[in-house]
C-alpha cells in the first residue's frame, strides 16, 4: 500500500463515522427533550420509540465501525502529530466507542426493568432479560444520563481538536475523513 492510500479513509470508515455522528447530535437533544415531558404525554412515547430506534441503530453503526477497523487498514498517524497528541486522540477515540456500546445497553435495561419486552415500532422485539427493582432502574438510568453528558464533552472536544487540525495547523486531520476528499 503506497502512501497516498494511506493518507484516507476508505468510503465504509467515512459512511460509518458521518452516519454515527449524525444520530449522535441528534439522540443527545432528542432524550434531553424527552425526559421533560411527562409520562401522561403522548410526545413522550412518539420520541422514546425514535430514541430506542437511533440508539439501537447507534449500537450496531459503532459495533460495525470496530470490526471494520480491524478488517481495513485506517491511515497512518502525521508526521507532525507528537506522540501525546496521538495517546489522547486514540484516548478519545475509544472512550466515545465505549460509552455509545454501553448507553443503548443502559436504555434497554431500564426500559426492560419491569420485565416487558423492548418494543421499537413493529420492526422489533426483544425480550427482558432480567427484572431491576426501582432503585437500581434508576441508578440504571442515572448513569445513562451521566454517560450521555459525557459523550457530548467529548464529542465537543473531538469536534474542536479536529477544527483545530484543520484551521490552524492545516494538516490533514479532518480533510481525510471528509466524504469526498481523496488525501
Ligand atoms: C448511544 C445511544 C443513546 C444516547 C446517546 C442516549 C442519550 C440519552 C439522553 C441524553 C437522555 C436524557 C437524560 C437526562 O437528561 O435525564 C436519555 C434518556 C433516556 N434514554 Fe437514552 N440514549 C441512548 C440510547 C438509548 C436506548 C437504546 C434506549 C432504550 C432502549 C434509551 C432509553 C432512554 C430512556 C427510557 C430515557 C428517559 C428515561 C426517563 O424518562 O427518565 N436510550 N437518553
């Protein structure tokens, strides 16, 4: 592989990552919304089913974007990036993987935690795998809104960083993630 091809991301990398962004700015805002409506409210469960929707969507985009970096080779890290500053992007990198693995996790734990089923439109059903008495649902979904909180600081961050690469150092940080940039 010459050093051009290393210099971008393949068409996959790019869809997976512009895709997971996309539903990330909006799943954020959506389930901030959301959980100021009241349960009596019928906007509560129209905008629980398009979160369960976009954040299991969320969970198979990210599980597909980590086999996918194992299968196709990502580009090699720039010359004029120090070491440090790799650590903490790959840092970055891989705390946003995680918490988008566990939170749909959390939401289906607590959405289950009375023993019904997960049901998202008519497209699918999953059963309950375990009951969770009140306190620990909500403990449960206490840390989803912690962890969702997180995930948009560090979204932020990544956003800046990349800007940053971008505006000021004007290296190729950001313009080979861009969907139609070749380097
Ligand atoms: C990466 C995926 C997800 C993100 C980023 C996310 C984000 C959020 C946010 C920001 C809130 C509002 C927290 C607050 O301010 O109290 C929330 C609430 C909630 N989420 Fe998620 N969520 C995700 C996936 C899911 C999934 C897959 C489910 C269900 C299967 C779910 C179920 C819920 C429920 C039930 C609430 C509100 C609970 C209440 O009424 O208090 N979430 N989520």
């Amino acid at each position: 592989m010459n050093e051009a091809q290393n210099q971008h991301y393949s068409p996959v990398s790019k869809l997976l990552h512009w895709s997971i962004a996309l539903f990330v700015i909006i799943q954020i805002p959506l389930g901030v919304y959301m959980v100021t409506l009241s349960n009596e409210d019928i906007w509560y469960y129209r905008c629980l089913d398009l979160h369960q929707l976009i954040g299991v969507s969320l969970l198979m985009l990210v599980a597909a974007s980590i086999l996918w970096r194992f299968v196709t080779p990502t580009p090699k890290a720039l010359p004029t990036i120090t070491r440090i500053q790799n650590a903490a992007a790959k840092t970055t990198h891989v705390t946003l993987s995680l918490i988008l693995l566990i939170q749909p996790l959390l939401g289906y734990l607590f959405v289950t935690a009375w023993g019904d089923p997960l049901e998202i439109y008519a497209i699918l059903k999953i059963p309950a795998i375990t009951e969770l008495n009140k306190d620990t649902s909500e403990k449960v979904i206490d840390i989803h809104a912690y962890l969702a909180y997180t995930l948009a600081t560090l979204g932020a961050i990544h956003v800046i960083a990349s800007l940053k690469h971008h505006y000021i150092h004007k290296n190729l940080i950001l313009k080979r993630m861009l969907p139609r940039n070749k380097n």
